[in-house]
C-alpha cells in the first residue's frame, strides 16, 4: 500500500512518537509511506527508514508556541494545509489516508472524500484538551476549544475506520458517533521496541539500586500543562518522610524540560514546600539514552491532571517504559490506564496516599516481585512489530472498502 501519514507533530522532532515506530514497521514489510511533515520547529531533517518520505510544508514555522499568534496561525493554515496534501497525492496515487491530527487533519479528509482515498483516523489524543496549552488571548480559550471539538468531530463523523487507544476512548467516539460506527472502531495501544522488553529491573537489581543511589523517582517527558505539579510536590515530599534520599529526576522531551510556566510552578511548590533539593531537570534525553537511564529509577511517574479529557483519554509511551525498565508505576486516576494497566500499577489521585502505597509495595519483597511481574508481562504483550500487523489489517480494511458501518 502507499499510505499518506499526517502525524500528530513535527516528525523532525528527536521524541520517539508512536507514528515512527509503526511506519518504519510497515515499510519494513513493503509498504510506501509518505508523510506530511508540518515544520513547526527548526529540527533538521533526520535518515528515514527506507519506503519513509517525508513532504516538507515549509514556512509553517512558529515563532511562540504559547500566544495568540500560534492560535492564528493554526486558524489561517487551512488552506496551506489542503494545497501541500493535494500536491502530494498528484503525484503519488495515495491508497489510504492515516491521520492523526485536528486541521490537518481535516484538510487531508476532503481532499480524500473529493478523491476517493479512504481515511483512517487513529485518536492518539484527546485532541481539542491540546487548546489549553495557550494562554488566554482575544479569542478566548473557551470559544477556540468549541472550534477544536468540532473539527474533531467532523474528523471522526467522515474517517473510514478509526483507531483509539483503549476502551474508555472506544466508548467516547461511539458516543459521539452512534451505534451504527460501532464495527469501524479498534482498539490500538501504544507499544514498546521489542528489544526493550526483555530488559529492566528483576527484584534484587531493583533493591540494591535503591541501597546505592537511593530511593529515586523518575518522570519521563515534557512537564506540560497537564502535568499536576501539586501530586508530584506531595508525592516527593511524603516520601521524603519515609526515605530522606528520595529525589525526583524529570527525563524531559525538550531542552527546557517543558513549558516555562509548568517548570516554574513546580520549582515553586518545590521550594516552598521545604523539600529545597532533590528535583534535577534533565531536559532533553535521546531514546537510546533514556534506556540506560531507566533502570536506576525505583519509581516512575505519571502524573496527569485528572480533571482533563486529554488526561483520562491518554496511554502515555512512558507508562510501558517504566513497566519494561521494572519501576513501580505510580499514576492519577486516569480511566484509559486504569484499564490498560489493572494490577500492574499504583493509582491514587492524592500525592501523599500513593506515596505511602508506593513505598507499602517496596518494602514488601513477595507483592513487589509479584507486581513486577505483572508489568513486565504487560509490556512484552505489546511490542510495536504486533501493534504494527493490527494497523496494516485496518489500513487494509478501508482500501478494500470496510467501513464498519451498520445500518
């Protein structure tokens, strides 16, 4: 098949991202892919697995990501957007459309419905919540996630079959779609490289890692809006009552470890909860990198704003992560995890009561081992070469005409 990818973000960016994975799987097993790479950042253009090309929209580059103007531009793109997907599919006879965006997104489903190109639209997000990462403007926040949640649904209404993460999203769309969809929706969950799988902690490394660095918390990815800053202070800070080596190391996505306000708010909770040291930003960690850092970590966190769809909606690549590494994964209450990760994770949307259960389970060698294995099952169930088959079986579905759809 040729598949024409619109990815949720830069694909230049360094961050592993669950589109990369699977389009070096798919044209590892002869497929053409072809993405369509919005350039919203100056990362440089990095070596493609061979049957990956990349189609630069240039001059999309923005100059803040957090005021109106990236709000404008995202609203004035449309057509820019639309022009750039119809030159691609003029030039290669495109099969299928899998897109995981809002406007691109979009733009990509009518020139597919003008074409006849089936659509695939996999919900890797809960994609209107991303509205909130913006600071108030003339527009208003409000108003802008009410147009996001509707080009959202127009994405899903007009998708041949749709892809989600786990069953809680699964429940959203037939909602919003109806019952008639109910055959065009499968469940696809993130995944981990399979070589990563078979390593991590077993009980003893993980107890005599804590003996020689102590006990450390780990945190991987971007500190963005939706993390929940207060959590991780009590988290840090009741453990501190029960371990005074406790510390939290953040593995962050960027150089600057996340947005400016986010990174500030949790200095400042951190130092005014007395707790003073123990918080080392790392910034930017390469994935190959992140692996050798994992290991060290006795405790991993996800620490998501409950009160967000984005957040009850999300399976976070970092969730697996910890689970391969062996870390004791802590979480909020998130609906779509809780599913995913029954049995094999700590949840607890009060920063102090999952410290004290965090801390329960390590002193506890028999339901520590038995946890630990339980996570390390879940992990090796879901390598990105099995995911891989699911989505060529679905991309195959829609160019053979299956759309799921009942009467």
């Amino acid at each position: 098949m040729r598949i024409l990818l619109i990815p949720s973000g830069d694909w230049f960016s360094p961050l592993p991202t669950r589109h990369k994975f699977l389009a070096r799987i798919l044209s590892e097993r002869g497929h053409e892919i072809h993405v369509l790479r919005i350039a919203t950042s100056g990362n440089m253009r990095r070596p493609e697995a061979e049957g990956v090309h990349v189609h630069e929209l240039k001059g999309m580059q923005l100059s803040s990501r957090v005021t109106g103007n990236e709000i404008l531009h995202y609203a004035t793109s449309g057509l820019a957007y639309t022009s750039a997907i119809r030159k691609i599919v003029s030039s290669v006879p495109i099969d299928v459309v899998l897109s995981s965006n809002l406007l691109p997104s979009a733009a990509a489903t009518i020139v597919a419905r003008m074409l006849g190109i089936p659509v695939v639209y996999d919900v890797i997000d809960f994609f209107p919540d991303f509205v909130f990462r913006y600071k108030e403007d003339g527009l208003g926040l409000g108003l802008l996630r009410s147009i996001a949640s509707r080009v959202f649904e127009f994405n899903l209404r007009h998708a041949d079959r749709i892809i989600v993460l786990g069953q809680a999203s699964r429940e959203y769309v037939q909602r919003t779609l109806g019952p008639s969809r109910r055959g065009a929706i499968t469940i696809l969950p993130n995944g981990i490289p399979r070589e990563f799988a078979e390593n991590g902690h077993s009980l003893g490394s993980l107890l005599a890692s804590r003996q020689a660095t102590g006990l450390r918390v780990g945190l991987i990815g971007s500190l963005e809006f939706w993390i929940d800053t207060r959590f991780i202070v009590d988290f840090v800070r009741t453990l501190r009552t029960l371990d005074p080596t406790a510390s939290l190391t953040v593995l962050g996505g960027r150089p600057d470890s996340g947005s400016p306000d986010v990174v500030s708010e949790l200095r400042e909770r951190w130092e005014s909860s007395g707790l003073r040291d123990g918080l080392f930003l790392r910034g930017f960690v390469p994935y190959n990198e992140l692996w050798e850092e994992l290991p060290r970590f006795q405790i991993g966190l996800v620490p998501f704003k409950a009160g967000l769809q984005i957040s009850q909606y999300a399976l976070p690549l970092k969730v697996l992560e910890y689970l391969a590494a062996g870390s004791v994964v802590v979480s909020t209450p998130l609906r779509e995890l809780m599913d995913f990760a029954k049995g094999a994770a700590i949840f607890e949307g009060d920063g102090s009561a999952a410290a004290l259960r965090a801390f329960g389970l390590l002193q506890d060698p028999a339901r520590l081992s038995d946890h630990l294995v339980a996570g390390s099952s879940l992990a090796r169930r879901h390598g990105w070469h099995e995911l891989a088959l699911v989505l060529e079986k679905e991309l195959h579905e829609a160019v053979e005409g299956q759309t799921g759809r009942t009467p």
